[in-house]
C-alpha cells in the first residue's frame, strides 16, 4: 500500500493537531473501560479520525506497525499497478491534487508544522523542519 503524507507516533499527531493525548486517554479509559495499561494506539487512530470527520478533513491517519502512523490519504489508485506500470502523467497530477488537499485540510494548524518528529518503523525518529508529505510505502 502507498500512502501520501507523514509518518508520526499518535503522540505527536495529536501535539500536531493541537489534541490533549492524556485527557483523550483518560477519557477513552472510561468510555471503553479499558485500564490504564492498555495498548491504546488503536483508540488514538480512532478518536483522530473523528475530530478530522467533525472539522471537515479528508485527510487521515493510518496505523501501520511498531507505532508508526501516518496522517494523510491512502494511494489505492497507483499501489497496485495492473500492468506494473502508470503513466508518469496521471501519477505527477495525482500527487500535485494530494499535496493541494493536504496543504488545505492542515492550513489551520500550519503553525504547529514548523518542525515535526518523524517515525521511522524501527529505526530513530527525526526532527524536521516545514517537511513536506512523503509518500510512504507499507507491506503487510
């Protein structure tokens, strides 16, 4: 699967999308009766994919593996190439109509895109200043 954005921990979307994570916890705690241990990466992803429905966002989050999300848009059109191949054309016009939805639906929180900790799957994360969405592949 490829996907068109930037790949954070919940964490750091939330500090991104200007989101208490600790109240959001505490109150997914008691809304699914969970405890305080529990793995709750999957409830983050849920709950971001709410507030971005309420504000009127296309984009999304993504929960990949290890702890690595990412928040921007499924590529389901060009990530299995029928033939093997796509025309360089359609892909450049699919990805400047990508990066132009994605600059809108994060225009409000600009600020807080002056500099973001990337996640790498199994690797150290990365401090970047202004970065732009990445397109990232993902296997299962």
């Amino acid at each position: 699967m490829l996907y068109f954005g930037i790949p954070v921990t919940c964490k750091e979307a939330f500090r991104i999308f200007d989101l208490d994570i600790e109240k959001t916890k505490i109150d997914l705690i008691e809304k699914y009766n969970l405890n305080s241990s529990s793995y709750m990466d999957f409830y983050f992803v849920d709950y971001l994919n709410i507030f971005f429905e309420n504000e009127k966002m296309s984009i999304k989050i993504f929960y990949l593996d290890k702890g690595q999300c990412i928040f921007g848009y499924e590529m389901r059109d060009v990530d299995n190439f029928e033939k093997k191949f796509i025309d360089v054309d359609q892909f450049l016009i699919k990805l400047t109509k990508l990066k132009t939805l994605f600059n809108l639906d994060t225009i409000k929180f600009n600020k807080n895109f002056s500099s973001i900790e990337l996640e790498h799957m199994e690797d150290e994360p990365e401090f970047v200043k202004f970065p732009q969405p990445y397109i990232i592949e993902y296997n299962k």
